[in-house]
C-alpha cells in the first residue's frame, strides 16, 4: 500500500481518535469528518516566503502541508488577488476611521488615490481554476490520494461544480467518475461531466438526497467516495487558499474573509491552513474575521449562528439559483460554526436577485463575470460595512468561488429582466 509522503496520522475533528493515513479513510466512527496531521516542524523548515518565489504556480507549491507526490494535476490553484478599486469605492461605510483615503495594493504600498468607502477590498478570483471554480482544489488532493491509495472508481454527489471538478481529475488520473447531481443542476456542470466521460446519474432532490444514493451504492459498486468531508483530502487541497492569501499579501493575512458557504470546506480548510500557519511561527493568535455567507433560500448555518447554536438544524424547502450553496444539511456544521465564533466572524444570508445584481456590478466595474455564490459576498459586504462590522481601512477579501460562464439559465434570467425594466 502507498504511503503518504507528510501526512502523519489522521484525527477526528470532533473526538479527536486517531486513524492511519496509510490506508483509505473515510468518516470517524463517530461520524464526524477527519482531519490530516503534519510534522508542522519538519515543513516550516523548508517551506519560507523565501524559497516559494522558485516553486511552480499552482497549489502544490505548499507541498510539504499537502499530502502526497507526485500529484494529478491541471494547474490549479494560484487565482489571482485582484484589487476591486471600484466596487470598494461604491460601499458605503460608517463607523471609526471613515475618512481613511488611501488606495494600497496587497503588499501595502500605497497608490495614491483619493476615493472613500473600502479602500482595500480584493477579490480572490477562483473562477480561473481549472473547471472554473475553486473544487478543482479538492479534488486534485482527493484524486491524487485516491490513485496512490488503490481506488477503482470515483464517486460523489454534487451541487454541480463539484461534480465538474471530480470528472475532470479522475480522467486526468485515468480513473471512471460516478457523479450523481439534482435534475436542475446548471446545464454546464451536466455537459462538463459528461464530456469528460463520467457517469452522470440525475435525481429529483437535493444534493443531500444525492449524498443517500452515493452513500447506499458504493459498497455494492466499489466505488471510493469523494463526497465533501467525507474523505480527508479536500479539505487539504482547499486549504491552500489561506496559503496564498499569506504568500500573496507578502506575510500577512487579511483583516475579514467572505466566504459563500455550502458545504463550508473552504472556511474550514483556510481556518486549518491559519491553525498550521500558527503552529508553523508565521503567524500569531490573530485570525482573519471569517463571514460565511448563505442564500436566502437555504442558509443553514445562518439560521443556526443567529439562534446561537454549535450545530445545524437541516433547512427544509432549499431553493436558490445559486447552486452551490443549496446544501441543505451541511456535515460541517459543528466546524464551520466553531470556527465562526473563535475567529469573531459572523454569518449572513444573501437572496437571489441581490446576488445577480451585484454580479452585473463584478462584471461592469471590474471585470470579472462571477458565479452567484461569489457575488453574494459584495452584497454580504454592503451589508457589513453599513452597519460597521467592517471598517473603511481593514483588509477585505471576497472569495469569487467560481465562474459565472458555469450559470448561463440564471445570468440569462437576470439579464432578461433587466432588459424588461
Ligand atoms: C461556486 C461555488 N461556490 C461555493 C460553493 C460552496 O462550497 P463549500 O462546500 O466549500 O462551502 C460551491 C459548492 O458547490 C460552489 O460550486
Ligand atoms: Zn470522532
């Protein structure tokens, strides 16, 4: 059997047991997600600001907190930081500190410009990963791992990226896909799946509904299940993201992270990524605010932090254009809400037409044609900064989690009905 480069040992994220990395891991017996453990010792060695400016531009640069090599790879990771100007000068702000007018570009310097509102609003632009959108992440570590560890067959239900993602790295590594989705997934996610040559099963349900069949077929098929969480490795690939932001801010994190939340495994991998980061000596106790951010139509883990709960209670009825975020019954839920309460984070919801709206405002002032799930994180941000829970001189980043070439039926929507008005 292959062995793991770096990876120690696996622990439980709620229990703490300890399983072996070596082998193929699901769930706790608990049933609670696991989590991969490094010697943060042995990696803070040699993985430095210094010796990442020689190191390819994708995730695998970090490859010392990553587990495995060689890695099935398209090139993700490394998406661009840009540095919203315009639409951080249309949000309004109050509160302390309001009259800050300096523009400054991520490693601090100064530009010179003299507009208000959030002079340090960026965009972390995932929507140029392979695929287009950040699962690409994930699933480049849980395919490598999967490969190394023996897997025959992939499977996972999805919200529709995901889906995308999973097909295009298991035929990467040569392996089938079983991607099982809900009848109204967004047509490119069907069409992805199905040219990269994955099996594609629709069901009238949710994802969660999807996550049953998987979850019911994958002993009898022999499928290896790549649902989110329910392997270690996403978790892994996704965390990256927190690196970057470190690498790309030159050494230091920002202030406030809006993440459109889901499943939340980037919020929890970022988190993880802060935690290594810390044990690493780079940085402090300090973390960045992180803002889960939820639609209207389904916001489990809102409705939970607003009633001041440690877990989530399913949310029935789930509706929302944006695809990705319709996760009813997110197996993170004690995760996502521990990490929003120990880094002063907060969590909101986002409808609709607000999103659509907001992404025609990404797409005209700053070029960059988002997946609704991103665009929710400007309206989160309007919000935030109106009630001044964020401040007009903190560094802001908004996750644009994929892109909006993937939504054709809602962009075709939204800009029907403004032609119409
Ligand atoms: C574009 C997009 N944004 C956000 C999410 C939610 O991701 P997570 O499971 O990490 O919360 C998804 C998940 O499908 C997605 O496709
Ligand atoms: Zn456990």
């Amino acid at each position: 059997m292959a062995k793991p480069l770096n990876v120690l040992e696996l622990e439980c994220s709620a229990c703490g047991k300890k399983y072996d990395a070596s082998v193929e891991q699901h769930l706790c017996t608990c049933g609670k997600p696991l989590l991969a453990r490094y010697d943060l010792k042995r990696a803070a060695a040699t993985l430095t600001l210094e010796s990442l400016q020689w190191r390819p531009r994708t995730l695998w640069r970090y490859a010392e907190v990553l587990p495995n090599d060689p890695p099935v790879s398209l090139g993700e990771g490394m998406t661009p930081l840009v540095h919203a100007q315009r639409v951080g000068a249309s949000i309004s702000t109050t509160g302390e500190g309001a009259t800050a007018k300096r523009s400054i570009s991520p490693t601090g310097e100064s530009t010179g410009s003299e507009k208000g509102g959030l002079q340090r609003l960026f965009i972390k632009d995932e929507g140029l990963n392979p695929t287009g959108s950040f699962k690409a992440r994930g699933m480049t570590a849980a395919v490598s791992r999967a490969k190394q560890l023996g897997a025959k067959a992939l499977a996972a239900p999805t919200a529709g990226n995901a889906g995308g993602a999973l097909a295009a790295y298991a035929a990467a590594a040569g392996l089938p896909a079983v991607i099982v989705m809900p009848a109204d997934t967004p047509s490119a996610n069907v069409m992805e799946c199905q040219a990269f040559g994955a099996k594609v099963v629709k069901l009238n349900g949710l994802i969660s509904d999807c996550g049953k069949y998987v979850a019911e077929h994958k002993d009898r098929e022999g499928w290896y299940d790549v649902s989110t969480l329910k392997e270690p490795y996403r978790v892994e690939g996704k965390k990256t993201m927190g690196y970057e932001l470190w690498e790309q801010f030159g050494g230091k994190l920002p202030d406030v992270i809006l993440y459109p939340t889901g499943g939340g495994v980037g919020l929890i991998g970022m988190c993880k990524a802060f935690d290594e980061m810390q044990e690493m000596g780079w940085i402090g106790e300090e973390r960045p605010r992180m803002v889960a951010v939820q639609a209207e139509g389904c916001a489990p883990i809102v409705r939970a932090w607003e009633a001041h709960q440690t877990s989530a209670q399913f949310f029935p009825n789930a509706t929302t254009i944006a695809s990705g975020l319709r996760v009813p019954g997110p197996l993170g839920d004690l995760l996502i809400l521990s990490m929003l309460r120990q880094t002063k984070g907060t969590a909101l919801t986002v409808t609709d037409d607000e999103m659509m709206h907001a992404g025609r405002e990404l797409a005209s002032l700053e070029g960059i044609f988002a997946a609704p799930e991103g665009a929710a994180t400007v309206i989160a941000t309007r919000k935030l900064a109106a009630s001044g829970w964020i401040k007009p001189e903190e560094t802001v980043v908004l996750f644009n989690t994929g892109t909006g070439y993937k939504y054709a039926e809602a962009w075709q929507r939204a800009l029907q009905s403004t032609a119409a008005e």
